[in-house]
C-alpha cells in the first residue's frame, strides 16, 4: 500500500466508524469488518503506518526515544 493509498484508507475508516458503519467502499472493493473492534483495530495499524513512514521519511526513527549506546 503506498502512503497515499493508506490516507485514503484512513480517511475511510475514520467515516465508516463516525457513520456506524462495519463497510466500506475502496477502489471498487467492498470490505466489512465482523466488529466495531475489527474496524478500529485496523484504523489504529494504517494510522501506525502513516506515523511510521512520516517518521522515516523525516529521517527519524523513534522521536522522543533514547538509543542505547553499545560500548565496542
């Protein structure tokens, strides 16, 4: 999935959970979720993924993290 495409996802999960909904229309692809717990938990991994890739895309890795020091 490219960045744009999980934006977009985002987007719709965002509007099926505000509408109640368990299904939604992306790409010309219908997808329903068994439970309101299966819609969020997939909106808190796109979410994850878009933080991830802004993150690396920034040239960070963890902001806000300590990197251990190894001793050599």
């Amino acid at each position: 999935m490219t960045y744009a495409e999980a934006l977009t996802l985002r987007t719709s999960l965002e509007t099926a959970i505000a509408g109640g909904t368990l299904s939604l229309t992306l790409n010309g692809r219908s997808i329903t979720y068994r439970t309101a717990e299966e819609l969020r938990a997939t909106l808190n991994r796109v979410i994850r993924d878009i933080n991830r890739y802004e993150r690396d895309a920034a040239g960070q890795t963890n902001p806000g993290i300590k990197t251990a020091k190894w001793n050599h």
